[in-house]
C-alpha cells in the first residue's frame, strides 16, 4: 500500500509544530519538494493568513532560547539567517543591548567562576565570551569585574 506524499502545506505545518520558522526558512526548507511554481507561496500565504507563521513569534521564540547564552551580536546574525525583517531585529538587539552586561557575566560565571590568573586565561576567557557575541566593551567589563556601568 503506497501512501502520497505530505503536500508543501503539511510539510510546513509539520516543521511549525516543532518550533516556530520563519517564512524565509520554510521557503528554503521546502522549495525541493515544489512541483508546481507558485504552489509554495500559495501555501505559505494561506498559513500565514491563518497566523501560522509569524515573524514576532519567531523572534520571540530566537530571545528566550537563545538571549541568556549568547551576545546581542549572536543573536542577530541568527535572526538574519531565519529572514527576519531589519526593522524587527534593530528592535530585537536593542532590547538585548539593556541586559548585554549581567547576561555576559552570567555567561562568564557559569563556565569560569573565578577571574584569570595571567594573560593566557584571561585571553581564553575572552575568547569564550566573544565567540558568544558579546561586545568587546562588555568582555572587558566582565572580565575586569567592573559591573557597575
């Protein structure tokens, strides 16, 4: 017994049940199984009038996972990468800029716990944190223990 193959609208719903994409993203992920063009976009507009997809939720979804591990520069390459509107990421990484320091810190706290003794660990230490997105400004700052802006 042969079964079809799911159609674009339930493949796209399948991936949106196991977390939020943007359009961009499900454009990308289901254009190979398009054979028809037009029927893509046709369906992602009707999940999208039925508020399936949704651009705040995404980046919603990318700030809790994601914001309390990494910088605001992290976070807005990953939203680049999903499609998101500019407007919407400039809105997104300003919000994450207020907390950049106490994020950072916890950051640092959690895998270090105790500052550098010589040049060597506090270049690994920022090492880790930059490779995280933090700004060299904060990096400095948590690193120096000047939590006090």
């Amino acid at each position: 017994m042969a079964f079809a193959a799911p159609s674009l609208k339930g493949r796209a719903l399948r991936l949106l049940g196991q977390r939020e994409h943007s359009r961009a993203e499900l454009e990308r992920k289901l254009a190979k199984y398009e054979e028809e063009p037009g029927t893509l976009a046709r369906a992602l507009d009707e999940l999208a009038a039925k508020d399936f997809i949704s651009e705040a939720r995404v980046v919603e979804s990318v700030l809790h996972q994601r914001a309390p591990r990494l910088g605001a520069m992290r976070v807005r390459q990953e939203l680049v990468q999903k499609g998101i509107a500019p407007e919407a990421i400039a809105q997104a990484v300003a919000a994450l800029q207020t907390t950049e320091l106490e994020r950072a810190h916890e950051v640092w706290r959690r895998r270090f716990a105790a500052p550098a003794q010589d040049a060597g660990g506090r270049a690994k230490q920022a090492r880790f944190l930059l490779a995280r997105g933090f700004a060299g400004a904060v990096v400095a700052k948590v690193l120096r223990h000047d939590l006090d802006e």
